[in-house]
C-alpha cells in the first residue's frame, strides 16, 4: 500500500502496510508541527528545514539511547543536565545556521 503525506510544503508516497497508515500519518503532523517551529525561528527553504529537523531529532534519539542504557546509572539531575545541554546544542546550532543563511 502506498500513503501520500503531506509534508511541508510537499507530498510524499511512502510505501507502507495498511496496519502502519493511522501512524505514519500522526508522525507526518509532528513532523510538520516541528517544521513550523523551525520555519518561525530561522529562515531557510524546505530542504534546509528538513535537515535541521533530522538533526534535532536524531539529538534527542541519542539523548534517550543514553538515558535508556541499561549500565548508564544516571539520576534525575543527570538527564536534565543532558537535556538542558543538548537543547542549548540544537539552539546555538539553528543560530549560527540562521545567521550564515542571512549572509546569502
């Protein structure tokens, strides 16, 4: 089965299983929630959007891989210290690539 999702400002055919459609279609309107985001906070066109979502959220699936590994024995400071730091990452990183877009 194929599902046409929309996201930003394109559509996507993604060969999926009939059972899968319901969620491929939520996770299509978080992503686009999280590219609105991204769009109100730094200029940038589609792929460039795209991209920095990818990283964000490959940051926060690294983050829970930590969080979630079994010898790691991290306290409740640790995984805010974590969180905090890796936010503070996402958000410098969207900075330098907002002003570096503003130059062109």
């Amino acid at each position: 089965m194929i599902i046409e999702l929309p996201i930003g400002k394109s559509n996507y055919q993604i060969p999926c299983k009939k059972s899968e459609r319901e969620k491929l279609s939520r996770l299509a309107e978080k992503l686009n929630k999280r590219l609105n985001r991204l769009a109100s906070q730094i200029e940038g066109d589609e792929k460039t959007l795209l991209a920095i979502a990818a990283l964000s959220l490959e940051g926060e699936l690294e983050l829970a891989s930590e969080i979630e590994a079994p010898e790691s024995e991290l306290n409740e400071q640790d995984v805010e210290d974590a969180i905090s730091e890796t936010m503070e990452n996402i958000s410098d990183y969207i900075e330098k690539l907002s002003k570096k877009i503003q130059k062109y």
